[in-house]
C-alpha cells in the first residue's frame, strides 16, 4: 500500500529516556495494550 498524506516514513519509538530521566516503566504489554485500544475505540466511537 502506498503512503498517504500525512504518514510518517519511518519512527524509531525508544523510550530509555523516559526510564532514565522519568522512571517510566510501562505497565501492560504491546498485545494487551492493542486490545485494550481497541476496546475503548470501539466503545468511543462506535456505540
């Protein structure tokens, strides 16, 4: 699929950062993070 206006190329999401300087620790994996999005999406917008 081609690009669309407005996609960004490429992103190199890194967060030791924000471990290091903010103590962030993220609480939920990628999977159940999704699925909970998801959800919530759902029941925002498609009620």
């Amino acid at each position: 699929m081609p690009n669309q206006m407005g996609d960004v190329p490429v992103t190199y999401a890194n967060i030791k950062k924000a471990q290091k300087h903010l103590g962030y620790q993220p609480t939920m994996r990628l999977k159940e993070g999704i699925s909970s999005f998801y959800e919530w999406y759902k029941k925002m917008y498609h009620s």
